[in-house]
C-alpha cells in the first residue's frame, strides 16, 4: 500500500457468501458460517492496524430470521464463541465493541455472553468495531420515525423541526457518534447489491464488490478494496475538475494491481448527450 493511499474513517462490510462457499466444497451451509467466523480477526487487526477509525460487519439480517432452526442456531452458537474466544484479543487491541439491530429479539444466552462482551469492551477507545446483528436499514429508518413522532406527541419536538442530524440521534448507528457516516462499503461474493444496509449512512460511501466469498476475504483484499477507494475522488454532489475513477469495482484475487471495473456503465458521447437533449419525449415515458 503506497504512502499516498487515503485511509477510509469508516468501512462496513457485507460479509457474503458463507454458504455458498460451503456448498461448493461439499459441506454443509454451516460450515461455511464457521469458516467466515474465523476470518473476522485478522480482518479486524489489519483494519486497526491500517488506522481505520470504525469497522462495521453486516452479521445478521432482519431477513435472515426466515432461514431454517438449525442454521440459525448455529449461527448464534458462533456468535457466542466469538465473543468468549476473541474478548481477551479485542481488549488487547483495546477495540471498542458495539452492537447496532434489534438486539432485543435475541434468545437471553446469547444475550448473557453479549451483553456483557459489550460492557467491558465498550468503553474502549481504538477502533470501532459494530457488529450489525438483526439489523436491517428499512427497520431502523421507521423506527427512527416512529421515536420522533413519539417525542413530537409529547411536545419534545415539534414535525417542522426537523433535520437530518435530529434524526440521525433517533438511528442505532448514533452510538458511532461523527463516525457513523460510511466512507467505503465492502460486499463479499460477487453479488453487487446494497440488501438493505447501512441505506441512509452510506449514502455518499464508495462502494467495491470483492468477486470473493466471506471466507476467503484476507487481509490484501481489504487493502486492495482500500487501495481503490483511495483512487476515487469523492464530490458529494458538489463538482470536481479532477478525473474519477470507476464507482464500482471487483477484486479477483489477492494482490491483484489493477482491479476489474466490470459493471461501470458506458460514458455517453457529447453527440449522443446532445442528441438526447433535442430528442421528443415519447407520450406515456415514464408515466
């Protein structure tokens, strides 16, 4: 990684392809669960390592509670190993943990293993690391509302109020503080779809899909999603003389120099942007 590469504040990662990855080596969905569990450390020290400042992992799902009894009770049992094997290295490397979802739906073991994890771990004060667990961004966005309209009834607020900061206090992401707005969101296995994450504080994030499943996920692929993210200029819908990269992009493997922009959209000639401009509207165009 050059001396030059900008360090992203905030990079959350959708940890895909878990069960895919199992399945094609002949195993069953759960192991590939297992598999992905353990990459989570190195992933972790190398994000602390390279100075990112929070480091959130799309775990679960509000979705994921239609999946079957037994996967999603292992799914749980690694959770709780996780916490119990990795406390004493997440402390070491004085990582703050959080937790950002519909906690409260889970079953009170895992809550005995996580809460506590939390308390002890929470007032840490390295890097960020949030663990996205019953989460879904739909969910968080009418609940966001919700507790509005609730401080609006009882003369806390009033609707006209409003703004984007007020509301973002009412998200779980708020526990993240300055930091809760993503810089770069990372997704696992090829798929190139947001599935319902992180909707709101990604809204200016960079995005890579790395064309690996979960469990394969090393340490150079983060560098390289970072290295990439470092090459893109960020406007946020202001404008930029300076030339800009491709917004999407696949990692093909480790070390790769040059990553494939695979599903970047054709650039539109100024004949053809012009054409466009004096062509009629069809009747019925996007009525």
């Amino acid at each position: 990684m050059s001396v030059q590469t900008r360090i992203p504040k905030h990079i959350a990662i959708i940890m895909d392809g878990n069960g895919r990855w199992a399945q094609k080596r002949h195993h069953p969905r759960v192991f590939g669960h297992i598999r992905g569990a353990s990459r989570i450390r190195e992933i972790v020290r190398e994000a602390n390592r390279l100075g990112v400042k929070a480091l959130t992992l799309y775990a679960f799902s509000t979705e994921n509670w239609s999946r079957p009894d037994q996967e999603l009770n292992t799914l749980w049992k690694i959770l709780k190993k996780f916490l119990i094997r990795e406390e004493r290295e997440l402390q070491a490397q004085n990582v703050c943990l959080g937790v950002i979802g519909e906690i409260e739906r889970l079953s009170a073991d895992v809550r005995g293993v996580l809460d506590p994890a939390l308390e002890r771990l929470s007032k840490n004060t390295g890097l960020k690391l949030t663990f996205a667990v019953s989460y879904g961004s739909r969910r968080e966005l009418m609940r966001a509302t919700a507790l509005f309209a609730r401080d609006c009834v009882e003369g806390k607020h009033r609707p006209e109020d409003l703004t984007e900061d007020m509301l973002e206090q009412y998200f779980w992401t708020s526990q993240l503080g300055e930091l809760a707005d993503v810089d770069l969101v990372i997704r696992t296995s090829g798929e190139i779809r947001v599935s319902n994450f992180m909707l709101w504080q990604a809204a200016y994030a960079e995005f890579v899909f790395a064309d690996v499943c979960w469990p394969d996920f090393a340490p150079s692929h983060l560098r390289n999603a970072i290295e990439q993210y470092s090459q893109r200029h960020r406007r946020f819908g202001g404008v930029n003389s300076a030339p800009t990269s491709t917004s999407t992009a696949l990692i093909s493997k480790p070390g790769a120099a040059n990553l494939t922009s695979a599903h970047s959209l054709p650039v539109p000639t100024p004949e053809a942007t012009a054409k466009l401009a004096v062509s009629p509207v069809k009747k019925g165009w996007m009525t």
